[in-house]
C-alpha cells in the first residue's frame, strides 16, 4: 500500500513540475511578439541599445546579449524554470531613421497552466522607455 501512495503521489508531483523554457526558442519574428518604432534624429543605436540592456536587467537576469545582431534575452529567475523574454533590436546600425523593437516572452507550462496565446512584457517596455528618456 506504502509503494502505491508513493507511486501515486510521485507521478502527482510530476504532472504538477514546471517545464523549463529554453531561451533559444524565444526569438525575433515570433507571432506573439509585439512590435513597436523608434522614429527620430534623437536615437542612435547605442542609446537604444544601452536602454534596452537597462530594461531587460530591472528586475531579470540577462542570459544572452549580443549588441551586433540586437538580440537581447532575460530570465525572471535565476533559475532555468522562469519566464524567459526577448527584446530585438533592428535595424543594428549606428544611426537609421527608425528602429524597430520587438518584445517577446514566453513562460513555462505545467498541466494545471497553460501558456498567454499573446505573451510580451508591458514593464519592459515601460522600463524601456524610461531607460530612453535618460540622458
């Protein structure tokens, strides 16, 4: 009886655990993403990207930063089951006419939760903002 409580309890606990959400699959161009514009002589891509870096660390924990290509990828947690967000920069030049930021996240499932149908943080772009706004 002992082994079948254990079982049973064992398979429970399983079916309650987090998937873990590798960062790679967290990527520019995703449906869910949301998309936004920077237009004006005032931004250069070192501002945007010095604000994006600002916003993607408040509060998360960078995994994956690469300035050349825009991609920029935080945790919420240190460990490998939080949300995993993405923020992408394009064009990467020093100085364009407009930038195009595209924020995304997605976040763990487990049986009882299912995953957002539209998934980006309302926070980091307010972060973002304010990061921009600094001089």
């Amino acid at each position: 009886m002992k082994r079948i409580s254990l079982l049973l309890a064992v398979g429970f606990l399983s079916g309650c655990a987090l998937t873990t959400v590798n960062e790679e699959s967290v990527k520019q161009g995703m449906s869910e993403a949301k998309v936004f514009e920077l237009r004006g002589s005032g931004y250069t891509y070192d501002r945007v990207w010095k604000a994006a870096m600002s916003a993607m660390g408040n509060g998360m924990v960078i995994i994956d930063s690469h300035k050349p290509s825009g991609a920029i990828r935080s945790r919420m947690t240190k460990l490998p089951t939080g949300k995993v967000v993405g923020f992408f920069i394009r064009p990467t030049t020093p100085t364009a006419s407009a930038y195009q930021i595209e924020i995304v996240s997605r976040e763990p499932v487990s049986v009882f939760k299912l995953p957002e149908p539209t998934s980006w943080e309302p926070s980091v772009l307010a972060d973002f903002k304010a990061a921009l706004s600094q001089k």
